[in-house]
C-alpha cells in the first residue's frame, strides 16, 4: 500500500510513517523539510517518543533477524 497516496491515512500519520522510512531505509535522511512537518503534529516529547519507538521497531528487527527468531506474521502483505 502507498500509504502517501492513500486515503485511510490522516496527513499526520503520513508524515510519521514518512519519518519512520527514513529512520529505516538504509541512504535515506530525515531532511529539514520533514522535520519541519513533523514539528506541525508533534512537540518535543511526542518527536522524542515517536523517534524511541521507530529505533525500538528497528533494532528489535535487527536482533530478532540476526539470531534468525521466525516472524510472528502478526502483519499479511496484500
């Protein structure tokens, strides 16, 4: 799902999973600009939280994976 052209997704939630994309994909960079919009829905301590929670998901991702524990499959892929 383009979840940047998508309708279920309010702007803000588009721009956190933005952030959490370029906290995740390998050469990507949170730019000014989308740190910019990012400070439009969320303060200090929400950034600093939504951020924890982001690194947590990928280190969480990295450990699991490197010690080869299997997918709950909590999510389905369309």
């Amino acid at each position: 799902m383009d979840y940047a052209a998508s309708p279920l997704y309010s702007e803000e939630e588009r721009v956190a999973l933005e952030y959490a994309d370029c906290m995740t994909i390998s050469g990507r960079e949170v730019t000014d600009d989308l740190f910019t919009r990012l400070r439009r829905f969320y303060d200090d301590d929400a950034l600093v939280e939504l951020t924890a929670i982001i690194a947590w998901g990928n280190a969480s991702s990295k450990f699991n994976r490197a010690l080869r524990i299997p997918s709950q499959r909590l999510w389905k892929r369309d």
